[in-house]
C-alpha cells in the first residue's frame, strides 16, 4: 500500500531567515521525506527549491518542527 504524502503548510505563516545574501521563505515540510521547500530570493530572482530538515536554522526548525 501505498503511503499517504503528508505536508505542513507554512505559506500564510511568514517564516523569513536570512541565509549569506539571499532571503528564505519556508513554504512547506514534507513529513516523509523531512524535506522543506522554500522560496530563495536573491535581488529581483526568485526560485524555489527543496532543501533537508536538518540544515534550517535553530530558530527556524523550533517554529517548523512537527508534533
């Protein structure tokens, strides 16, 4: 059987951190995989992008982290 895709939503949440000199916004977490997608914005570009669980900010992963 298959499993069932589960996934937090941040979008109306405005979860920002700063990483080097692009700016962040957790859009998503993906529970069975422990990835989060993010919007990456670096001057006028945008792009979204997955990354792992692991390699958010402290602070970030204390308002992201799953129940």
């Amino acid at each position: 059987m298959a499993r069932k895709k589960q996934t937090l939503d941040f979008l109306n949440n405005n979860i920002f951190f700063k990483n080097k000199e692009q700016t962040v916004k957790v859009l998503s977490l993906n529970l069975n995989s422990m990835d989060v997608e993010v919007l990456v914005i670096e001057d006028e570009k945008k792009k979204v992008k997955k990354m792992p669980f692991a390699h958010l900010p402290k602070e970030i992963k204390k308002l992201v982290r799953p129940l």
